[in-house]
C-alpha cells in the first residue's frame, strides 16, 4: 500500500514510471480525502489526472470505481474527465452494484491460521451470504457475532505498524473488513449515531495511523453523508494537500517522470548506484560477511569491438550503453539490477513464430482504447540480451529501434481505425513503419548526435528522408498521438527548432530497454539505457 503521506504522494507521482502504479498512487489519495469528507478534493484530484492521462481506471479493483460511482449518484457530483465505470452501467443501479461487491469483497476475506478467529469469521461470513439482502436480518444474524470478534480476537495491532507486519496481510485485511461490515450493518438499519461511533472508535484510527487496508473503508455502502460530517483533517489542509498533488501529476504527465540523476557524469552515477547497493545489503548483511563493490573493471576498447562484430546490428547499439561499458563491464552481486552483464555476455536472442506472448510494449498505454486484443499485439521478433546468462532471475534486452518503430506505427493505425469506426468514417489506409531506423549525422564531421541550436523561424536543413520520420513517428500533441500529416508538416516547415526537438525525440527513444521476469509477464520499458540504471537508484 503506497504511502498516503502529501510529501511522499508527490514524490512518487514525480519519480513513478509505470501508469498503473501512478493510477493506483492517485486514486488512493483520493480515497483519502473521501474518507475525511472531502468529495469535492478528490473529484479535482481525479478529474486532474483523467484529464491529463488517458481516461481509464486501469487496473484499479471494481470496487473502487463504484464506490466513488455510487457517492456521485448520491451527491450528484460526479467530475468531468472520469472515465465510466463500465459499458451499459446505468447510475441507477450502481449503488446496488456496489453494495453487491462490498459483500462479494467480505466473502473473500480469508484468516489464516485456522483457531477460533477463522471459524467465528467464517460463521459471520455464513450469515452474512445467506442474509444480506435484508437489513434487520443481516443486523440479527452478524451483530452479536462482530461483537464477539471484537472483544475476544480483533485488535487495532492487527491492523497498522510492526504488529501488523507479525499479524499477516490476512489478518491486516479481516480487521479492516469487520470494522467497514461492523459500521455498514448499523447504517443499514438508521443506528447512524452507533455508526458514527463505531467509525470514531475503530475507522478514524486505522485512518490517521495510515493502517494497512485502511482504504478498504471507501467501499462501505451509503458511508459517504456520515464521512461528510466528521471533520478529521481541516479544509485548509485537504486544498493543500490537492494543490500539492495536482501540480505534481501536471508535471508528470506533461513534462515527464522526474530524473533526479539525469546531469550526474557516469562516474558519479555509478559510485551513487554502488552507495544505494552497499546501503541496502548493511540491513541485511550476515555478520562475518564483506562488502564487494558491484561495480567491474571498465570493458576494454578490443572487448567493445568484438561485442559489435559479433552482433553486426544495421543500427548501432544505444551510445549511453557504450558508455556504461566504458566505466564498467557489467554488474555483479545479487541485488538488482545486478544481472546485467558485460560485454562479452551481449548476445542476440530470437524465437520461433509460436512464441507469441511476448510483445513489443514500447508503452505502457500505447494499446489502450483501441479495441485491439492483446494477442494481436506486434510480437518480439528479436531481442538484444545484455544480462548475464543463466539463472531465473529474469531478462534485460536492448530492442531495435525498427521493431519499435513497427509496434508505434501498428498503435498509430489501431487508434486512427478505432477513431473512424467510432465517428461512421471509413477506414483510413494504414501508415508503413521503416523498415529500419539509422540515426541521422548532423554535424561536418559525420558524428552522430543531436545539434541544438537557439530557437529561430528559418526552415530546417534536415534532409527530406528525415523530416518524413519526424512526421510519422516523433510529432506528437498534447494526448501523445500523432498529428495529421498536413499539419506535422506545417509545424516543420516553420521552425527549426522544432525539427531539432522532433528529432530528439524520435531518436533518444529509438532503442528500448525491455525487463521481462520469468515468472510472470511482467514488462518494464524504459526509453534510454540511461534511464534504466538511474531508476535503480531511490530518488533523493
């Protein structure tokens, strides 16, 4: 559970990469603010993010969205830019919806070990399935049970601090549950003044202790009028705290994640990365154990040139990598990203045409909104292994800039059907990506790079061949997607600057740095070699 902390919550969302974990960050201080009374800060804080990134709960559990669902019904205060719940979802039946999965969620609340406490929970559990679509039922089966639970097994040191770590997540979550069913059984009946002391005794501190499952509490059904009069944290404080968040999540998702490290020169880079390893393994080194750097030996000019023969790549590999070899050949130890190996590990791997699971996913929402399958997505043809083999630990693979380049060009045309489709227009032709991306030479020398020159209103000098890539694969608008062909060429008929800008971006981000763990389909992408070892770093 991330830290609901104002301090924290902004440093996450500035240092997150990954959209799922900045949406779960994001709707979880919005359940924060619901459950100190503040409807009308969490709305600005979610409309915020849903405006700026794509509108979609991701991988956010059903219950969530239609807890906040059911509050906008009732407050007739639901925000602009959320995405809706679901497909064919009326607003009329979505409190029953919710009530439906807040039972369904009890259900799933399993103790372990077995002893009194998992039987008398499984009897509450029981009841509650046979009874729940009947208030005073529900009331008579399960008060008198909770009661029990409570004085004779559940605890506050279950739910938040070391003891929660000793008690377990089972017990963690069974404590947050008993307490939301506890409040609702009383709500249901109008007992809203046992209610409201039930949720001052028990809820208000898991809330302010930031207990584990503390946001399991935002899923009681019709809780939002009795959180509406409470006054936990101040109006002052709420409105800076979403002042804070709001600012960071613009930055973000306009500007992009943060790079604290991004001006370090690869020495220093390297001795902090070294620093952040030696400070993990002092918590947890075995006393008669020594420190070994994981930094090695610079890999030798000869060992760069061979690693390159041997690979005889149309496209020469990413220069930040070159020069991370250049300081050190590889990493060893056992603390990630560790696995990467030297020069002499570099390899390039293949599959045959049934290996199909794995995609090119050279961002993370890139399929998003398009209709298209997953299994449809275009497949990995062919990877560059730079982590040392052997082992189960997982994979770290340098992608070629054309097959990126082919996996953009597929979620350009996916989103510009979906787009015709939804508006009745015919289907447009789809754009070719090439077949391979070399990087342009701009200075007299020949060498390769990027020439930044003050922003003038002369036309650009890049050749043709160039402007055409710029205009297919690195202009972009506000949402991230292509602009049209007509206007991307205006825009670089106009300014140099912004041929230097589109040229940047199309080219730093053309080689991809892939993890991908074997025990799961779980893929991170990162746009520069660079930015991969600066994330393993904990940001200042």
């Amino acid at each position: 559970m991330e830290s609901v902390d104002a301090e924290d919550g902004v440093r996450f969302i500035l240092h997150e990469r990954r959209l799922d974990s900045l949406t779960t960050c994001v709707v979880n201080h919005a359940s924060f603010l619901v459950l100190h009374g503040h409807l009308s800060l969490a709305n600005t804080l979610l409309s915020t993010f849903f405006r700026l990134h794509r509108p979609t709960w991701g991988l956010i559990a059903r219950d969530i969205p239609l807890a906040f669902e059911s509050m906008w019904a009732e407050t007739a205060s639901r925000p602009p830019n959320v995405p809706p719940f679901g497909e064919g979802t009326s607003i009329d039946n979505v409190q029953f919806m919710q009530r439906g999965a807040f039972y369904d969620l009890i259900q799933r609340i399993n103790p372990m070990p077995e002893g009194g406490l998992a039987r008398e929970w499984n009897q509450v559990q029981l009841n509650t399935k046979v009874n729940f679509r009947v208030s005073h039922k529900l009331y008579d089966s399960i008060s008198s049970l909770l009661d029990r639970l409570f004085k004779n097994h559940l605890t506050s040191d279950m739910a938040f601090g070391a003891d929660a770590m000793i008690c377990g997540v089972q017990r963690c979550q069974l404590y947050a549950a008993a307490v939301a069913l506890y409040i609702d059984i009383h709500l249901r009946i109008g007992d809203s003044d046992r209610a409201r002391a039930l949720f001052t005794t028990y809820a208000i501190p898991m809330i302010e202790g930031k207990a584990e499952r503390w946001n399991l509490l935002v899923r009681i059904p019709g809780i939002y009028p009795l959180l509406a009069s409470l006054n936990i944290l101040s109006v002052s404080d709420a409105s800076q705290r979403v002042d804070a968040l709001t600012a960071a999540l613009t930055t973000r998702l306009t500007i992009g994640v943060a790079r604290p490290y991004i001006d370090l020169s690869w020495a220093i880079l390297l001795d902090k990365y070294a620093e952040s390893v030696k400070a993990d393994w002092l918590q947890t080194r075995e006393d008669d154990e020594e420190w070994h750097t994981p930094l090695c030996a610079p890999a030798t000019a000869d060992e760069i040139s061979s690693m390159e023969r041997q690979l005889a790549l149309d496209t020469p590999l990413p220069q930040d990598y070159i020069a991370f070899l250049r300081h050190t050949n590889g990493f060893k130890g056992s603390i990630w990203p560790s696995k990467l190996g030297s020069a002499g590990d570099v390899r390039s791997e293949t599959w045959p045409d049934e290996v199909a699971e794995l995609k090119v996913e050279f961002k993370e929402d890139a399929f998003e909104d398009t209709d298209v399958a997953y299994e449809k997505w275009p497949r990995l043809e062919r990877v560059i292994a730079i982590d040392a083999e052997g082992g189960d630990d997982g994979d770290i693979w340098l992608i070629e800039p054309h097959i990126v380049a082919k996996a953009r060009q597929f979620a350009i045309n996916a989103r510009r059907d979906k787009q015709a489709k939804d508006q009745g227009l015919p289907i447009p032709e789809p754009g070719e990506a090439p077949s391979r991306c070399p990087m342009p030479r701009y200075t007299a020398s020949g060498s390769s790079g990027y020439l930044f020159l003050p922003v003038t209103h002369e036309n650009s000098n890049l050749p043709p061949e160039l402007i055409d890539l710029i205009v297919q694969y690195a202009l972009r608008d506000a949402r991230g997607d292509c602009y049209d062909r007509a206007t991307a060429f205006c825009l670089c008929s106009t300014s140099r600057r912004m041929h230097e800008l589109a040229a940047s971006a199309l080219w730093q981000t053309g080689w991809l740095v892939l993890t991908w763990s074997h025990w799961g389909v779980a893929v991170e992408a990162y746009e520069s070699f660079r930015q991969y070892i600066e994330s393993a770093i904990p940001p200042p």
